[in-house]
C-alpha cells in the first residue's frame, strides 16, 4: 500500500510503521502546525493538545498576522477559524491559494451551515469542523490531514494479510476470501488507505457515507460491527480496533 | 392639535383640490355658455336690424317715415331705434335725436351710443346700422342689447346658487372623510399600541370586507394570528429547550459534584468525566439538532435543487439501515412501484427518509416490519414509510411536529423529539407535503405533487 509521507512525520502514537520511523529519522523536526484562532482559551487547548502529542504549534490570533506567518514559517498543516478579526479566515486561505501553496487547512468554524461548509472547502481548505467539536477529532482530522494518500494508481491495496482488488472488488485475509456488500467494501477500502490512523464516527460518516449530517442512531458502530465480524476471524488476531469515545483504527501490526 | 392636523391630512387637502378643480371647471362652463348665447343673440339682432335697413331704404322716401314709425310702435319692449336725418342731420323721424357720432355709414352692424330724443334714459350702447339714401337723408336703425347683460346676470344667479353648495358639498365631503380616516387611524393606532404593549390577542377593527380600509385591517389581522401562533410556539419551545438542556447538565453537574467528593482513583474521576462528557455531548447535540432546524427553515436554497432519483436513494437508505433494522430483528423492506425522480436537495431528502426509518426502526418492536415505499399517485410521486409499531394516535399526529414533543409512550426511548420537525422542514422546503397516518401501525408519508416541481 502506498502512503503519503509528509515533508516530516511523527510518531503519532497511533502506530509505527518502517515508513514513518525512516522519514521522522531523515529530518528530525517536529511536524509544526499553524493555529489561527482568536479565542485566547481555545487556542490554549488546542496547543496544549497538539504539543502533548508532539507538534510543534504556532499561535496567530488574527487573520493577517496568520497569513504572515503562514507564507515566513511554511507550516505543514494549518487549522484556521472561519470568522477572525482583521481577516476572514477564507480569503487567508485564498490568499495562499493564490500564491500556490497547498499546505492542507482544516477550517473551524461556529457556524454549521452546510453553504458555509461547502463555501469553506470551495476556498482551498480541505476539511472543515464545526465547533463545538472534541479534541478527539480535531487531532484525528489533522493527522488524516497529513497524511493524505496520494492518488494511487495501484488496483491492489494490502494492509497486513489484508488485500483489496479495486478491479475485481474482492477482499482477502490471508487465503480467506472475505465476501463484503458494497458498502462495506467502501468502508474497507477507505479504512485501509488510512490504516494506522484513527477515524472518529463522523469522518466515516463524511466519506464512506457521505452524510452531511450525523443520524441518530449509530449506524457507524453496527455496519463496523459487521465489518469487523468478516475482516477479523474467530482465531485471528483482530485489525480494527475501536477506540473509545473516539473512533476506529485498522491496524496494520496486530 | 386636533384642527391642524385636520388640515393637514392628506383627505382633507385633496377635497380642497377637488373642490377648486370643481369651481373652475364650473366657472369656466357657465363663462361658455354666456359667451355663445350672447354672441348668438346679438348675431341675430344684428340680422334684424340690417333686414329693417334694408327693408326701409328701399322703400320710396315719402313712405319711409311711416314705416318708421310703423316699426317702432310695434315695439312693445323699447328696445328698437330708428332715426331718418336729412342730409344736414336734422331728424325726419324715429326715436333718435341725431346720428351717433362713432357711427360709420354704409357698414355693417357696430356698437354705439344711441341719444334717444325722448329723454327717460340715459344714452344707452345699441347695436346699429347707418344707410346713406340716394336722397342725401341718413337712415339709422338700432337695437338696445342690454338683454345680454340681463342673461349673463341670470347665468351668474345659476352660477351662484349652483357653485356655492357644490363647492360647500366637496368640502363637507372632504371634511368627512378626513375626519373619519382619522378615527380609524387612531382607533387603529390604539390598537396596535396595545399589541406593541404586549397583548397578543389584540385585533385591528374591520367592518364590512368592501371598504379598503376594513380589506387592510383583515389582511393585517391574519398577519397577526400566524404571528400570535408563531410566538406561542416560540415560547413553548424555549420553555421546551430549557428543559431539555437542563436535565442532561443536572445530570453532569450532579456527577460532577458526586465524583469530586467520592471519586478515590484516577480510574473512578474519569468513569466521572466520561459521564459528564456524555451530558454535555447530549446538550450540544440539542442545540446542534436545533440550529440545523433553523438552518433549513431559514434557507431558500431551491437553486441547488436537481433531479434525486428516489428509487436509488431508497435502496441507499434501505442499504445503510439494514444491518441497524436486522440487530434489532425488524425486517426493512423496500418496496418501489418504478424509477421516479423529483426535484430537491438529495442529501435533504436523504436525510428526511432517513429519519423516518430510523423511527420507523426504533419503535417497531422485535419481529416486526418496517417498509419503505415509492410509489406513484394521482399526478404525485409518493414516499411512504410504514412500521408495525404502535403508531401515532389521532389525536397526537399534529402535536408530533412540535419541537420537543415526545408522546408518553415513547418517553424512555432515547431521542430528542426534534426529527419529525426536521423532516417536516425539509418537506416543507421542498413544497412537498408531511402526511402522517394514525395508528395503530405507524405510516408516514411525503407526497410530492408534480405541481410543486414547477
């Protein structure tokens, strides 16, 4: 499986893999994170969160200040509030859009309305959370942020004795066919070019689903459950886990 | 106070318009008249005159002061003149004691000063002709037209006794109506001041539905009664959201409390805050519900409206529910008449069916069906959910789509009463229309008429 290694990785906490301990050995820099936010409070949260599990955070307060340090510090992820003083955070976002410059953005915002969500992406951010959200997810979205796959050309993907054929639509363990419906290959086949991330409910409500809002019954944890039963056999060692009040992980390592 | 602003109203000064538009145009009817009739009179009797001169000069010379005289005694009203003068101007006969110095001779009919020989009037203006005879004599016949003057004199006396109570009518009139569209805006401002003050159930007056002010207060009065009942519901439903939000951070605060004095390990103070989380997370998911209910309601956005095919997106949603619907050991089916699609918001739409069901899933007991349905009506695409749960009774099938509401049988079951509301919001969005069946066995259904599509 390919995987998208960022100009600098980290352990996470969420899985070492070859990959990551080799690109975090090469350049020994903390992965280093652009906080725009002008809550004094939650941007202290944010920070200690963020620095707890090893970014490097940079705080800005407003929007032109943020741009600023944006275009001197080149950061490797940002996380910008919609509405700032000064500047809006989207045109900071279109701004260094305009210069060319991908950093990948998650966008916060108080506001949930689905046009400013769709508005907010459409200006260059790549991911958008509506507050109040759980720290959980903020650090689940920014590393998925970060580690982005890139767009693969490969048919196959393997993780652990697991294989996907995108062709044939068939799934393995090992010499164990695993007989899926259509969605559940979704599900799979996203979990999979994420593994060893952590993805929370509404990631995976996001974008196996495509729900642009959260149902009121847990209809991740049943069709998870389902997926888990077939993925991981009675006597095998089990690859999704379900972390607690957070998410889920397919572990590639058992 | 009372009197300026009784000149001041707009009635009042356009009665006034009125009546001086009224006066000229009477004024200027009555000046027509008068000019025509007195033209037209003083046309003829120039006429008569010139056939008198006529008449007269033709005559021999020795019978022409016996026809003069002839004339003027058939003259009952002393208003014909007449003089024959020799050529040194002595009068012959007639009624003239010389030729009028401004008259010109040989010409036709002109205005001069006659002088009468018999001395009762003084010299009055006649309308006259002067023929000069073959003989030298000079034959002068007029006509007193002083009965012009008596007709304009009559037009003036209709003028008067006509204009003076049509102008007093128009301005009565105006004064009235003035006065009256006064009343009613103040009795109205009484009114809305008092609604202003805070009295809901208070009515803008309205007498019979033909007058246009009566038609206004009708309108502004069904105004009022949707604000009333918008504003009741509002209250109601802070009242409900108080109380919504109140029992899950109790419970929090409880916790919270009860966990710092007993809590002993690190262990038992995080059981402590993962339930309070929980209660917080509840909360939120209230206000969340909340704001989006608002979001759609508040949205017109029928711009990013496109076809939805409804036959997919229900074996989507029948897809996704499934698994949900088989832990629970309810069969989910789905049942669809042909490809039907309707115009709308898919991932709205999506999310009101998917409401529906997941109702319909949770209060269906074990063993039993839940059942999507498309079907095709009379010109309408119809989607139906139906279970074989207990249902909505008669009497609650409005009450449902309150916010909050929550039937007493259903009290236990986890929920905060807010999706039927959305699913009605979004129904209504699209013009589509909420039908929800009685039970037992519940059936909901969204109709969408192909008229609301246009």
């Amino acid at each position: 499986m390919t995987l998208s290694v960022t100009r600098h990785m980290v352990s996470t906490g969420v899985g070492t893999r070859a990959k990551d301990v080799r690109a975090a050995v090469e350049a020994d820099v903390m992965t280093k994170v652009l906080l725009i936010e002008d809550d004094s409070e939650t941007a202290e949260e944010i920070t200690a969160e963020l620095t707890d599990r090893g970014f490097e955070v940079e705080w800005s307060s407003n929007g032109i200040d943020g741009l600023d340090k944006a275009r001197s510090l080149r950061p490797d992820a940002m996380i910008v509030d919609r509405l700032l003083p000064g500047m809006d955070g989207l045109t900071v976002i279109e701004a260094l859009r305009n210069d060319n410059d991908r950093t990948p953005v998650l966008v916060l915002s108080a506001l949930g309305a689905v046009d400013d969500r769709v508005r907010g992406l459409r200006m260059g951010g790549d991911d958008y959370l509506t507050k109040p959200f759980a720290v959980v997810e903020l650090i689940a979205r920014i590393e998925a942020l970060l580690r982005r796959p890139v767009e693969s050309r490969e048919t196959t993907l393997r993780v652990g004795s697991v294989t996907l054929d995108l062709i044939e639509r068939t799934a393995t363990r090992g010499e164990r066919k695993i007989d899926l419906l259509p969605r559940e290959f979704r599900l799979l086949e996203y979990m999979m070019r994420r593994s060893d991330q952590l993805l929370t409910r509404a990631m995976l409500l996001e974008e196996v689903w495509n729900y642009k809002f959260v149902p009121a019954t847990n209809l991740v944890d049943v069709h998870m459950g389902r997926l888990r039963h077939k993925v991981d056999g009675p006597d095998e060692t089990p690859m999704i886990h379900n972390v607690r009040g957070a998410g889920f992980i397919l572990r590639s390592l058992a | 106070m009372l009197q300026v602003q009784f000149i001041r109203s707009n009635t009042f000064r356009w009665a006034l318009a009125v009546a001086a538009v009224l006066a000229i145009f009477i004024i200027a009817l009555f000046g027509f008249i008068y000019v025509k009739i007195d033209h037209y009179l003083i046309d003829r009797s120039d006429r008569m005159i010139m056939t008198q001169a006529d008449f007269i000069a033709s005559l021999p010379p020795e019978h022409r002061p016996r026809a003069i005289q002839d004339h003027l005694e058939q003259d009952s009203r002393k208003v014909q003149f007449a003089g024959l003068f020799d050529p040194a101007g002595k009068p012959l006969a007639g009624n003239l004691e010389r030729v009028p110095e401004t008259l010109r001779v040989n010409a036709s009919a002109q205005s001069v000063k006659a002088t009468p020989n018999r001395g009762e009037q003084a010299d009055p203006i006649i309308r006259a002709v002067g023929r000069r005879l073959p003989n030298g004599d000079a034959l002068v016949i007029g006509r007193n037209v002083d009965e012009t003057a008596e007709i304009s004199h009559v037009v003036g006396e209709a003028l008067a006794l006509g204009l003076l109570p049509a102008l007093c009518l128009c301005l009565l009139a105006g004064a009235w109506l003035s006065l009256r569209a006064q009343r009613r805006v103040d009795e109205v401002n009484q009114r809305v001041q008092r609604i202003i003050a805070g009295d809901l159930r208070e009515r803008l007056p309205h007498r019979n539905v033909d007058e246009p002010f009566s038609r206004l207060a009708v309108i502004v009065n069904g105004m009022l009664d949707k604000m009333e009942a918008m504003i009741h519901a509002l209250s109601g439903v802070g009242n409900d959201i108080a109380h919504d939000l109140r029992t899950p951070l109790t419970r929090a605060r409880l916790t919270l409390e009860r966990g710092r004095t007993n809590a002993r390990t690190v262990e038992q103070l995080q059981q402590v805050v993962d339930k309070a989380i929980a209660g917080i997370d509840q909360s939120l998911a209230i206000i969340t519900s909340l704001l989006r209910l608002a979001e759609i309601e508040n949205s017109r956005r029928s711009a990013a409206f496109g076809a939805v095919p409804l036959h997919e997106m229900l074996r989507e949603v029948c897809d996704v529910y499934e698994p949900i619907a088989e832990d629970k050991r309810v069969k989910l089916s789905v049942q669809i008449a042909g490809e039907l699609e309707v115009r709308g918001d898919r991932d709205l739409l999506f999310e009101a069916v998917t409401n529906l069901v997941d109702n319909a899933i949770k209060f269906t007991p074990a063993g039993g069906d839940v059942e999507i349905g498309l079907a095709r009506g009379d010109r309408q695409t119809i989607v139906r959910v139906s279970d074989t749960g207990p249902g909505i009774d008669r009497g609650e099938t409005e009450a449902v789509l309150r916010r909050f509401y929550r039937s007493d049988k259903i009290r236990n079951t986890p929920g905060f009463g807010l999706g039927l509301n959305l699913v009605s919001a979004i129904v209504t969005l699209h013009g589509f229309q909420l039908v929800i069946h009685p039970g037992p066995g519940g059936r909901v259904e969204i109709i969408c008429s192909d008229r609301s599509q246009d």
